[in-house]
C-alpha cells in the first residue's frame, strides 16, 4: 500500500483574507453616509456577480459610486500585509443596475466573475470579492420573509434583512458541502463526471451535508451513492467558501474500506455518469486534454495536493509537457 501525507491545504484561492470585517460598525444607523465622506473610503461595483479589474487587483471606486447601487453593503476594512493591527481602507459593496454599471463601464466582457478571477486575486481582494458574491446572492434570494412572506429589508450593513411586519430576522445561510479525495490502496484517485458536465469533463464527488448529519457521516453516504463504493478514514484537509450561490466546501480525504474491489464501480446515472481511477502518471499523462476543476476551486487544490505528493510536476506542469509530447508526435 502507498501512503503519502496530503494535509493539509494551505493558501485556497477564496479562504484568503486581508480584511477586517468590522463587524461593531454595523449596527450604525449612519454608516454609510460615515463612509461616503471619510477619505480613502472605497467601493467594489458589483454587476450580475462580476466586477471589474485594475490590472491584477480588483477596481475599488471612489464613494460616489455607492449613490448608483441598488444595495450597498459593508465589507469591513483593508488590513495592511504585515500587520494585523494597521487597519485601512473602508470597502463598501455597491450591487448596480443595469444602468449604473453600463455608466462605470459599457464592455460586458470586461465585467469578470469571482470563478474567473478568484485563483489570483490576493489575499484582500479575494475577502472581498467572496463576500460580496456571497452578500448579493444573498439579497437576491431572501426578499421575502420566510415566516409570514412580507417584503423584507437590508439591515445591519447589509448583514441581514428585516421583516417590518413580524420582526423576523433573516441572516445569510452557508450550506456546508463535503468533497472528497477517494483514494484506494495503491494510491490511485477516484474522479467522476457529472450528468451536465460536457464530454471528458472530470471531479471529485461531492455533496451537501444533510440534517443532523455529521461531515464524516456524509462521506460515506455520498461516496457511497454516486460511486457504490464504501469509504472509511475521513480525514479533514481544508475548506473555502463557494458563494455559488452559498456554500462552504469541505474538503476531506477518504480510503476504500480495505478488502473491498475498488473497480466495483456504480455510478447513480442520476448526477453521475462516469466514474475513472486514476493513477498519478496517468492523470500528468491526460492532463492536456482531460477537463479538471477550475483554478479557483478547491477541487483544484485537492487533486494537485494528491498528485505532488510523491514528489512530481503538478497539473499545469504536466499540461504543458503532455502538450509538447503530443505537437512532438504530430510534427
């Protein structure tokens, strides 16, 4: 049996933080009007979930912006790399029309969603960016009271929302997801595709966690219905948020309960249609053409925590040279 250590991960591409949520200030009646006239108080224009850029950071806007939204929420404040106690700028989330952000910039294309951009963003800008995807979702999906189904209103910065008819207070919901890395003993990874994916378009299995369940509990539950394998030893690696529209991925790793045939696959045909084991040469040998996980996922970081285990090139590493073989074979 190989065994390599895998955990844990480190630097997920939306677990970075350089903010300081600045939670006290919300309960201001005034924060806002505060904010729109303290210098160097900024704004991230949101559009249909996307932004803008400014090089490789994300385009902060001056106050004025914040009299175009549609929903304004507050973020909290920069912290300066290096040191926790120098808090900076104020960020304030403008979620805009239509209108207001054809006035900002007119170019659809140059209007960049958190899937697009969240594998480079640094450690402030990635904090930002997460929550206030995970914020507009929000507000787009709770405008009515769940309880008695009256309008309801932001509050709190934009951290709830209140029903003026039964004072019910509704708060942004996460729903915890596990993702698991299945390995069996010769090391080999489990990846599935799924039902809507397009043809060659690979990942780990995943699942939300249910009611009164425990993350290791759902391990083997979902393992266990989209692939028919049973799995043991679920071991914690990291997490991030996945404000798609509000989740926060789990990631874990799993063993095939030993002695069990691991190639005894069943694939539920529901959710998934095909089901691979991989071993680390094979995957670096179709990582030029097999479809994996985007940077910003955590999919991403698990498989290249798995696959650099044992020393070798990563998947962008060995992209490139399955892709140089194969122009060296045409040519």
């Amino acid at each position: 049996m190989l065994v390599f250590d895998l955990g844990p991960l480190t630097d997920l591409p939306l677990a970075r933080t350089a903010v300081d949520r600045d939670a006290d200030a919300r309960v201001r009646p005034d924060l806002f009007s505060e904010l729109a006239a303290e210098p160097g108080s900024r704004v991230l224009a949101l559009w249909n979930g996307k932004t803008l850029m400014d090089g490789d950071s994300i385009a902060l806007h001056d106050s004025a912006v914040a009299g175009q939204a549609d929903l304004l929420c507050y973020l909290g404040r920069i912290v300066t790399p290096g040191s926790q106690a120098d808090i900076g700028a104020a960020v304030t989330l403008a979620v805009l029309t239509d209108a207001a952000a054809a006035a900002i910039e007119p170019d659809p294309e140059r209007w960049l969603s958190l899937r697009e951009i969240g594998h480079f963003l640094g450690a402030g800008d990635s904090a930002l960016m997460t929550a206030a995807v995970a914020l507009a979702n929000f507000h787009g999906s709770h405008g009515h009271c769940p309880r008695c189904g009256t309008a309801t209103a932001p509050s709190l910065a934009g951290w709830m929302r209140l029903c003026p008819s039964c004072q019910n207070q509704v708060f942004p919901r996460t729903d915890p997801a596990v993702i698991v890395l299945v390995l069996d003993d010769d090391d080999r990874l489990l990846l599935g595709s799924n039902v809507l994916w397009p043809e060659g378009r690979y990942s780990l299995l995943a699942g939300f966690v249910e009611a009164g369940e425990s993350l290791e509990q759902a391990v083997v539950r979902e393992i266990a219905e989209e692939s028919g394998l049973p799995v043991e030893y679920p071991v914690y690696l990291g997490s991030q948020p996945w404000p798609f529209p509000r989740s926060m991925m789990i990631g874990l790793s799993a063993r095939v309960v030993s002695g069990h045939d691991p190639d005894a696959l069943l694939p539920d045909g529901a959710e998934i249609v095909d089901l691979r084991w991989l071993s680390r040469d094979q995957l670096r040998q179709e990582a030029g053409t097999l479809l994996l996980p985007g940077p910003t996922s955590i999919a991403r970081s698990l498989i290249e925590l798995w696959l650099v285990a044992d020393g070798g090139p990563g998947i962008e590493a060995s992209a490139r040279a399955a892709s140089a073989d194969a122009a060296a074979t045409r040519a």
